[in-house]
C-alpha cells in the first residue's frame, strides 16, 4: 500500500498502535473480531495464515494485552478499546484535560 495522503496512511498507523509489540499476522484475529463482532476461541485456529497452534498463542497474548477480552475465561472474545488508543481510534472524542 502507498502512502499518497496523510489520510491514507490512518488506518495502517491506527492498526500500529493496537498491535505494538504483538506480529503483524495478529491482525487477522483481530479483523476477523472486528467482522464477527466476537470471536470464539475454538475458532481461534481457523484463522487463514496461521497455523493452529500459532493463532491460540497470538489469541493469548492479545487478550493477556487487553486488546481481546472476554467475560469468562473460556467465552467468546471480543475488541477491547485501551485508553491509550482512544485519541488514535476515536480523534477528538474526549477533550484533553
């Protein structure tokens, strides 16, 4: 993808900041997340690119991050928003103090 505008580079420096410190092939699990609205955690390993083993592992540390998170250590996960995100995902939301 090239960068013509800088609002075109948004999304891709947005999916930066969720993923710090986690590979990029994390993204997968969390579009397919974000698509679903959650995801079951048996449904972990079907995830295109990843090999089973792998997306379990990549589901743990997204949800040990806070990224993922779920009602009940067994349940669906779902996108958890971090505070320190919000200005990149939300811009102008909340009002800086």
């Amino acid at each position: 993808m090239t960068s013509g505008s800088g609002d075109s580079s948004q999304p891709e420096n947005t999916l930066a900041l969720i993923l710090e410190g986690h590979p990029r092939e994390a993204a997968a699990q969390l579009e397919q997340t974000l698509h679903q609205g959650e995801l079951p955690r048996g449904e972990a390993g079907c995830i295109p690119r990843l090999k089973e083993r792998r997306a379990r592992a990549r589901l743990a540390a997204l949800t040990a991050d806070g990224i993922l998170g779920s009602d009940t250590p067994k349940g669906a996960v779902s996108l958890r928003f971090r505070l320190d995100a919000a200005e990149v995902l939300f811009p102008g939301l909340f009002p800086q103090a």
